[in-house]
C-alpha cells in the first residue's frame, strides 16, 4: 500500500472532520445505542483519525483495533488520548495480504477512513464477503469520487482533473485501484450482500483561509500528472505555478468529491 506521511495526514484532518457526512455518522451512533461495548476494527488507521472522530461520539465502551502497515503512524495513532470507558490496541500488518488477520476475534463493526478509493474491486469483494460472513457493519468514510471544481479556472484544468482520475486508478498495492469508482462499488457489493447504506456526500470544501491545505493538494495533482505522463512537463508546470499563485492572492477555492457509507446487515437495527 503507498504510504502517507504524517504531516500530510494531520493536515488534512481538520478537513476531514468538517467534511465527514453527518447523516451517515449519525446513523453510525443510533446503530451504536444500546449496546454496551463495542468491539472496533479500524483498516488503514493511520495516525488514529477515525478513532478521534468517532470514539468520542459512541456511548458505548469501546475497544479499537487500529491496523496500518506504517509501524510510523502506528506509533503515533498509540498515543491519542481516549476518552473513559475506551481502550485501543495496534497491529502492524499488510491488508493486502493479512485482511483475515486484520478480523480475528470479536468484530463489531469495522471502520476505515481514506482507504477505498486505493484498492482493487477484488480486495474489496473479499472484505465484503469477509464482513458478510460475520454479520459485521461498516463505516467507510472520505472515498475520492472523482468530483473536482477549482476557482477561478485554467484552462489546463480538465486536463490536469482528468490525469488525477486516471492515476487514481493505477496499482497502490492491492491491485489496480477502483479510484473514483470505489464508493459506488463498495456500496452495491454490500447491498448485493443483503446490506442496507445510507451514504452521503463529505466533500472537501476549501477557500481563502486553507492556503496550506490547497498547496499540498495542488502539489499532489501537479505530480500525478507528472507521473502519468500525458500532458507536456512545461504545461503541468505552469499550471501549478497559476494555481499557486491564485492560492497565494487568495482568490482560490477547491471542491474534492467525497462519499461516506455506513453499511449493516439488513437484521441489525
């Protein structure tokens, strides 16, 4: 699986929070009452951002399983602070190869953050056979779904959005990537199964004051096309030196396409 670098992932986390659809986590807490622990599988945890965001919104006692492959960031999703009546735990592993694993033992519902748009449609068949098998629901939340609007416009940018989508879609180590197609095939794989979703858009919104946020997004467009290839170096280039320089007068704005799901077993209400 390509990695994430810490900085990357803390700063993008405030965004996912503002971002995450609350209708979905919602019905996430309401399946939740009632129970009185809860044991969580978080996949891809990378530093622990799901666990902060969900842990503090359940009742329940909670015990978090927390999985990456980055001993890194798993070093670092150890230390949050938990609130009473929660516990977790971490185990370094390859989802790739150890997804079983990643399940053993009691799994009362399984979350992941930022993971699906990176695997391959038979990775996720199998996770959702495996989670079938077991009753289990799901939380996925922040799947890329190819949704991208930037202000003001360039005239490479459709250009550029379509290269990013393309590179979404190559190998992140679980196959070729579903990318963009990753929400609306893991939702139908789960209904297929006997699951009902409720989902929702949780797209990233920025403006003026995210200059920080839109640099490393813009960044990280500018090298996706890069690797692909298709577009001339020198347009690329300038393209981002434009978009940086809109970011730097404050006249930028990015909307990134997200969806959040929660899945469950139609017999568990």
């Amino acid at each position: 699986m390509s990695g994430f670098s810490a900085e990357w992932l803390a700063l993008r986390e405030q965004h996912d929070v503002r971002a995450r659809n609350a209708a979905v986590f919602d019905a996430v807490v309401l399946w939740s009452s009632g129970k009185s622990s809860l044991d969580i599988v978080d996949l891809a945890c990378g530093t622990g951002s799901t666990l902060r965001f969900l842990a503090p919104r359940l009742k329940s006692k909670q015990s978090w399983r927390l999985t990456d492959n980055d001993r890194a960031l798993l070093a670092r999703a150890a230390k949050t602070s938990l609130p009473p009546g929660v516990v977790s735990t971490t185990v370094s592993l390859d989802l790739n190869r150890k997804l079983e694993e990643a399940l053993t033992g009691t799994v009362d519902l399984v979350t992941t953050s930022a993971l699906l748009d990176l695997v391959s449609e038979d990775w996720l068949r199998q996770l959702a056979r495996k989670l079938a098998a077991r009753s289990a629901p799901v939380y996925a939340a922040l799947s890329y779904d190819g949704r991208i609007e930037i202000e003001p416009v360039h005239s490479l940018d459709a250009a550029v959005i379509a290269a990013v989508n393309a590179h979404q879609r190559r190998d992140k180590g679980f196959g070729p990537a579903l990318g963009p197609l990753a929400a609306s095939s893991a939702i139908a794989q789960f209904e297929s199964l006997g699951y009902d979703v409720i989902q929702g858009g949780s797209d990233w919104v920025t403006d003026s004051q995210d200059r920080d946020f839109q640099m490393e997004i813009l960044a990280g467009w500018a090298s996706a096309a890069r690797e692909l290839g298709g577009l001339p170096l020198a347009d690329i280039d300038g393209w981002a030196a434009w978009r940086r320089d809109a970011v730097a007068a404050g006249r930028s704005s990015i909307r990134v396409g997200h969806v959040d799901f929660f899945a469950h077993p139609t017999a568990i209400r």
